[in-house]
C-alpha cells in the first residue's frame, strides 16, 4: 500500500515560489507514493539524511542541503501532509516542530 500525500497542491505551490527545486520536489514526490515504510526507521535506511522530529515530523534534505522538506508523516495510516519547505536559511528561521503551510489570502 503506498503513501497518500496531503496536499498535492501544496506542493506545487512550493514548486512554483521556489522554481530551482520543482524537479527535486517533484522526484520526491514520487518517491514518496512508490515507498511502502512501516516505521521511520524504514525510512531512514533509504533517506540517510532524514531527521525526525516533535509530531511525527520528518526533515528530508532537497537538493544536497538547499532546501529542507518538513512533512508529517503518519505510517499507520500511510499519510504524509507537506508542513513546511523552503531553503536551508529559511529553516534555520522556523520552528519545524509546529510550522505548517500558509496559504497566502488574496
């Protein structure tokens, strides 16, 4: 059974303000609905570099160390909601353990 990703669009969102990484975000992506994880430390076996933190949130690198991917990802349900993405130096900024995505009001 493979993993459902809550929200594609906000995804794409990120794809579209940070244009460098569409690519990467779109391999992860893909990656991500393939992969059959059971636990995180199955997911560590593949993705080395990936850290987990408060609320079931994990930390992907994107592109060597550009940018950083926070997700929560839930493996009971196969369930992961995109929280947070932007480069290395904006992370250093948040607060991953409770950030989540904004949508901007127009």
């Amino acid at each position: 059974m493979m993993f459902n990703i809550i929200a594609r669009k906000t995804l794409l969102d990120y794809c579209k303000k940070y244009p460098l990484a569409e690519v990467a975000l779109q391999e992860w992506y893909h990656e991500m609905i393939q992969c059959n994880f059971k636990s995180f430390n199955e997911l560590k076996m593949v993705y080395g570099n990936a850290s987990l933190v408060a609320d079931d949130r994990v930390v992907f690198n994107i592109m060597g160390n550009k940018y950083r991917l926070v997700v929560r990802i839930i493996f009971q349900f196969r369930a992961i909601q995109i929280k947070w993405f932007g480069t290395h130096a904006e992370y250093d900024e948040v607060d991953v353990t409770s950030t989540n995505f904004k949508k901007k009001k127009s």
